[in-house]
C-alpha cells in the first residue's frame, strides 16, 4: 500500500510539473523592462494584433509557408482604413459642445442643441497643447455629425483618445465606454460586428461625453472602415501553454505543425540572465502526415516597437558582430529620458532583431509591401510602420523537426534619470554593447533554456504543494509581469538599482506602497531585488532630500527618479512599509547587516508611527483610490506589525533594552486595537465601526515575521467572517464597494488555518483570471460582481501572489 501511495504521489508530482497553464487574460510574449513589454491580448495569437502592455500596437508578426501555401501563425496584419468621420487630430473638426450637463438624451440623433457651443474637435487642457478647442472643466459632452455614403464595411474601428473617463454613442447607441482610464494618443479600437447596423445611410451623429478628475483632459473620436483580406489562411491554434518563463504556441498549417516559444528569460535568481533585455523566440516544424515539406517562416516586429507613436521618423540599419546578423531600428530624434509618463511608450535607443542562422535573410520591409506579398493586397501605399523581417527555410523531412530561432532584444542606451544622473541598464557592466549581449546570448541558449526549464518546473511544484493547482496557475500568471514591471538599473556606486513603474495607476517610479505587496516574488527567490527597490527611498530621506518624519510615496515619474511627484502623502502607510520591507529582507537573508547603516532613519519612522499609527487621522493608504479614512483599523495593524518587526530587528542588533520597549509597545497596541475593532463576529473597517468590515491583510506581516502580537483567534474570526461574505468573484476589498485588489485578496487567503479555507479564498481569484472579459494584462483591481477590470494592469503588485509560498518556505526554514 505504501509504494501505491508513493507511485500515486509520484505521478501527481510529474503531471503537476507538466500541467502549467492554458489561460489567462493576455500573454506575455516579449517581456523585460516597462518599455520592453509586449503581450497577445487574445486567446488565439494569430487572430489580432500584439500590443504594448499599454494597450498600444507594437505587432509581432509571423507567417508559414507550407509547399506554397500561406498560413498567417502570430498576429495580425492590419490592411488599410479609410475615414467615415475622422478624427480632429491633424485636421480639426466641427462639433458641437457643452460644459453644463444635458437632458437625458443628449446622446440621441434627434435633440435639441440650440444652447450648444460650436467647437472643433480635439479638446484639451495640457498634453501637448495641440488641440482645437480648450476644456479646462470636469465634463464636457459634444455632438459631431457626419454623413456616410452606405459602402459595405468590413470592419467598423474607432479611432478615440480621452483622458478620462468617456463613453461614445453612435446614433445614440452605446458603442464605446471605459471608466477609470485615458490614453495619451488617438488608439484603435475594434467595433462589434453587430455596432454596424447602428451606421445608416445620410447624416449621423457621434455623441461623447468626457469625464476629467484632475490633471491634463483630451477628447477626440472618429470612425474608420477596414476591408479584410480573403488571401491569407489562418494557421489553426492547437495548443497553448504558458510556464514562468515560456509562452509557447503549436499552430497547424496544413499537413504541418509549427511551434513558436517566447522564451524571455526572467530568472530572479540569476541577476546577468535576468538583466538580459532579451527574448528568444524559436519556430520548430514537424509533419503531421509523415511526408516531406517545404516550410518558410517569415517573422516580422514593427519599429514601432522603438516608438511611443506611429508618426515619429525611424532610422533602420543592418550590421553584423562575430556569426550574428542584426537589423537596428530606433526614431531618428533620440532624445534620452525625456518623456515621464504613464501611458506613454521609449522612443530612444534601439530594437534589435538578430539571429546565428547563417541561411537566414533579414530585410527592413514596408507594411505595404508585406501586404502585396501575403495578402495579396496591390496598390497601396503605406499604410503603418515597417517591419524588421528575418526568413527561415525549413525543408522538414517525414519524420524530422527542424528548428531555428531569432532573438528580440532592446537597448535602452540610458534607462532612468537617479537625482540628475543618467544611469545605464545593469547589463552594460558586463556587456560593451548590444551586439556583445546579443552575441553571449547566442551562445547561451541551451544553457539558458535549461535554466528557465528547471525553474519553472520547480516553482509551479512548489506552488502545487503550497496552495494547489489554482493558486500555482496564479503564481505562473504573475511571475513574468511583476518583474517586467521593473528594470535592472546600475547605480552610482555599482550598486544594483531594481525601479518599478507603476503602470497605470499614476506612472510613479519607486513606489512605496507598490514595492509593498510586490516584495514576496522578491524576498522567496532573491531578496537583492527588494534591496534595489528599497534602499533608493531609505537614503532619500538620509540624504536631506526628504525632510518629512516618514517616508516619502514615490522618487518621481518613470524614468526620471529626482523626487516625489506625487501630490499627496500615505504617512502611516509608507512608515509601516519601509519598515516591514527593511525586517523583511533582514528576515529572508537571516542577517541584519541590512538594517545597520539606516538605524537612524528606522527609529525616527518608527517613532512615528508609535505616535500616530495606533489610531490614524483622515489620509491615504496603499488603496487611495478608495479616498482618504480616518481611523483605518487595517492600517493601524500595519503601523502595530511595523513597530513590531523594529523591535524584532533591534533584538538581532544585541539591543535588548530597545527591543523590549518597542516590543512592549507593539503588544499593548495589539490589545487595544481589538477592543477598539471589534463589532461581534468580526473587525471593522474604522474604530468608528458601525456595519462596516475590511480586509485585514496586513495582519499577514505578523505572521511571516513570526511576531505573535495577534492570536490565532483573531486570525480565524476574520477568515470566518470574510467566507459568509465574498462574491463570485472575490473577496471584496471592504464594505464601502464591491471591488477588490487580487493581491491583497491572495494575502488575505495565507492567513487561513487550512487549506480548505484557503482554496475557498483563493478560487474567485482564479476564477477571475481565466474568466474577466477585460482582455489586458493581469489587473489587480476587478469587480467581484462581474469580473470586469475597474483600473490597473501589468503592475508588479502581482508579485504579492507569492505570499502564501513565500510563508510556507520560511515556516520550513
């Protein structure tokens, strides 16, 4: 019976090693650094075009031709589109506009606008000062007509750009809308089928109403026709499977399979792989049928990969370093570091698409002559950027695989701004150049690809053991995007520097409350990381530079880190932060060689937090998109479980007589805080209580820490409580609204005594993530009630799933 059981155990162990997973709400592809970010937002990766974690088109594309048979296997070739109603950029257009709110069916075809403004459309207030018309108010709503002429349409695009909140109607037809968003250029949206019957023949009106909080505003929208091609054969998608470090694809073209891995060789362990702004992306060709084909690939990546938008001018070269072949494209206008942002895109230094295959044939083409050659489209003129191309010829015989493979690489030249020096990317200290990287790397692929093998196996076992088959899913999702959110920086004193940016949420660099939940990837496979994230914010303060008596929220807008730029403060939260991360790391490398030389900053936090964490007045959190609160009872545990975990660090200093104070303060806090929390079966949102609850989850602190200043009651009416009271979709954050944050949802799950109370945490989670009809890279904030993303995506945060492997590792530690 024992060898049964041993067999069995066995077994489940090397199916879990193999089961990764097959579905999640966009997958990385080409993913290193926030500039070098680029994902298929589509469950088939032949059907669309791959985009900018930003949402922006950057295309990868790549076609099979199997015994002269064309079959399209990655992405999307975007035929021409022509105006119905175009946008105002570049050439304004007449509407009409009003600041003050309208009756009801504004939006209709037929309303009366006779106390309407005329106007040109765009609007705007800041950006790049190119509009037609100013709108310095918080809402405008505008009404443009336009006649159309009853053509056949293939497909119906909208082409808008809003900051922020829009909705847009077409004969008074919803056909647009999203709320807590904006982007910063006209974007491309494709329309539903079934919005085309809202188009008629004669005049018709777009209606758009436009929702500015704060900041910068734009309004534009327009509508495009796009015909589609009858000449190209879609591959069929056979399977897809996403590990750590690997998104790989098996498309049937014909008698052929062709599989394609993007290999982006994140491994958090290894800081000169890792450092690597490298992707390697292999095509392997086998026969279904046992007989011999002729197979061509031809792979190509767009130079807007090297360009925050289409309009910029770029400079292409070929060159060759030792047996590589390379194609260099970057804009013409390098101007360094000099666009902070958000939604925003590098456009300096270079793309690189490089190959060791000495039969392959690299060429810089137009996109309208790729058109004419596989869609068979003739006469036309440019109608996007270019592509960089390689061809490869795979003549596969009936047995054989033939494999060949390309490398996608990007060189930033400098990467931040740090306090006015220009910094380069950790890898330039071992690499002269990009032509030396990409070389190294040639040479590397075996090893590295054996590398991220083992890695991946090991901690998608891992995850298994600690959580289950759902919550090792999750790991795997978050894995790649939280560290892509960063970037490998070299420091002034060689130190290694590891930025995020917090990817639509604001754009900060160096965010406390983000490096907050994105520390347990870090602290489980190489707490260096966090050290980079954490040690720049520390000597802010040490340096003078911040002067206030807790930690500042950011070091400026990404890329340039010259010093808060965010308007506001979180001083019990960042306080609470920056020492937990500092105990955190203390704890993970089992020395406190860490803390040391930052003591005094620690103390002159920590004593503030003793002296305004218990009970804190009305400011922001980490979740500040909830609003300000007075009497937070989940930021108070933060402030508790930091005086705590300083304490915890004084002792290992040979402190006593500090620990012990501060140790006895964290206790005495402790007690009260239950009294002031309570409200019967549960913990209240504020000390104010009323029917109010929230997630506890910085109560987990107390726990990795081993700190013991909650019990395991407490712990236990909360989970009770929040299983009577989660949605099908999650968990919600607290009792004010009905959406949540993942990371803090997965936090709060590790506190379960069992594993039965965990899964039942943890699966909306995962039920949302391979069932949200937000089609973005992972976004930790949803709705429980739908699913739907309500703001952020491909944000580090997600780093925070890592939470309950992290406490299972160094419980066994």
């Amino acid at each position: 019976m024992k060898k049964q059981l041993a067999f069995i155990g066995s077994m489940f162990l090397i199916c879990a090693s193999m089961a990764q997973i097959h579905k999640m709400p966009a997958y990385p592809l080409v993913t290193h650094n926030p500039y070098f970010s680029i994902w298929s937002f589509s469950d088939e990766v032949q059907k669309s075009t791959t985009k900018h974690w930003t949402g922006y088109d950057q295309g990868l594309i790549a076609f099979a031709k199997v015994d002269g048979v064309q079959y399209q296997i990655l992405g999307d070739m975007q035929l021409p589109s022509t105006p119905i109603a175009a946008v105002g950029e570049g050439d304004p257009v007449n509407c009409l506009y009003t600041f003050e709110k309208p009756a009801a069916s504004w939006q209709q075809e037929q309303f009366e606008t006779t106390n309407w403004k005329t106007g040109k459309l765009p609007f705007g207030k800041g950006w790049d000062n190119d509009f037609a018309t100013a709108w310095d108010t918080k809402e405008i709503w505008v009404r443009r007509t336009f006649n159309y002429d009853g053509a056949n349409i293939d497909y119906l695009l909208a082409k808008l750009r809003y900051d922020e909140d829009v909705e847009v109607y077409l004969n008074g037809n919803k056909i647009y809308s999203c709320a807590n968003c904006y982007v910063t250029s006209v974007k491309t949206y494709p329309l539903e089928e079934a919005i085309k019957k809202y188009l008629h023949k004669g005049e018709n009106t777009i209606a758009m109403h436009c929702l500015n909080t704060q900041g910068y505003a734009w309004l534009d929208a327009g509508l495009y026709a796009q015909k589609k091609s009858t000449n190209i054969q879609l591959a069929k998608q056979e399977d897809l499977t996403v590990t750590a470090t690997k998104t790989s694809y098996r498309m049937l073209c014909g008698p052929v399979n062709v599989t394609i891995d993007f290999l982006s060789p994140l491994l958090a362990n290894n800081l000169d792989i890792l450092s690597r702004p490298l992707s390697y992306i292999s095509f392997t060709s086998s026969a279904t049928d046992h007989k011999k084909h002729d197979v061509q690939i031809l792979f190509g990546v767009s130079v807007s990969v090297a360009k925050d938008r289409s309009s910029q001018i770029e400079t292409t070269t070929a060159g060759t370093f030792k047996n590589i072949k390379y194609l260099k494209t970057g804009v013409t206008d390098q101007k360094i570091l000099a666009k902070p942002g958000d939604d925003v895109r590098i456009d300096w230094g270079y793309a690189y698409l490089s190959t060791a295959n000495a039969t392959a044939t690299l060429l810089n083409r137009s996109s309208s002559d790729l058109l004419q050659e596989i869609a068979g489209v003739s006469e036309i003129t440019k109608v996007a950027d270019n592509y960089l191309t390689v061809r490869l010829h795979q003549n596969i015989g009936a047995t054989a695989t033939v494999s060949d493979r390309v490398m996608l690489s990007y060189d930033e030249i400098k990467s931040v701004q740090y306090f006015g020096a220009n910094l380069d990317p950790w890898w330039k200290k071992k690499y002269i150049t990009m032509e030396h990287l990409i070389s190294a790397a040639a040479t590397d692929y075996s090893s590295v690809a054996s590398l991220c093998s083992a890695f991946d196996k090991k901690l998608y076992n891992s995850a298994v053991k600690s959580g289950g088959t759902s919550y090792a899913a999750l790991c795997v999702m978050a894995y790649r995007q939280s560290l892509a959110a960063h970037n490998t920086i070299r420091g002034p004193q060689d130190q290694l520097l590891f930025p995020q940016k917090e990817n639509f949420s604001n754009g900060s660099i160096w965010t406390v409350d983000v490096t907050y939940p994105s520390a347990p990837l870090a602290l489980l496979y190489n707490p260096d990381l966090l050290k980079g994230m954490v040690a720049p914010l520390i000597e802010y303060s040490e340096t003078g530079k911040w002067t206030k008596p807790f930690p500042a929220h950011d070091l400026g807008t990404y890329p340039l880190a010259n010093g808060q730029t965010y308007p506001a403060d979180m001083p019990v939260e960042e306080a609470g932060n920056m020492i937990l991360l500092t105990a955190g790391i203390c704890r993970a490398e089992n020395d406190i060689s860490f803390a040391k030389p930052h003591w005094n900053v620690l103390s002159e936090w920590v004593n503030f937090l003793v002296n305004d964490g218990l009970d804190p007045v009305n400011q922001l959190c980490t979740d500040d998109f909830a609003g300000h609160l007075s009497r937070n009872a989940n930021l108070s545990i933060k402030a508790i479980v930091g005086i705590g975990a300083y304490a915890q660090m004084a002792s290992k200093m040979g402190m006593p007589a500090v620990a012990a104070k501060y140790s006895a303060i964290a206790k005495d806090y402790a007690t009260r805080w239950l009294s002031l929390a309570a409200v019967g079966d549960h913990y209240a949102l504020t000390f104010d209580k009323g029917n109010t609850w929230s997630q506890k989850y910085n109560l987990v602190w107390d726990k990795l820490l081993d700190l013991q200043l909650f019990s395991d009651k407490v712990y236990q009416k909360e989970i009770a409580y929040y299983l009577t009271i989660q949605n099908k979709y999650g968990l919600p954050l607290d009792s004010r609204k009905t959406y949540t944050k993942s990371d803090w949802v997965i936090w709060t799950a590790s506190m379960a005594a069992n594993q039965k109370d965990f899964t039942t945490l943890l699966q909306p989670i995962y039920l949302f993530a391979t069932e949200t009809p937000t089609r973005v890279p992972l976004s930790d904030w949803h709705e429980t009630l739908t699913g739907k993303q309500v703001g952020f995506q491909a944000r580090s945060v997600v780093g925070g799933y890592f939470m309950k492997l992290l406490l299972d590792h160094w419980k066994q530690k």
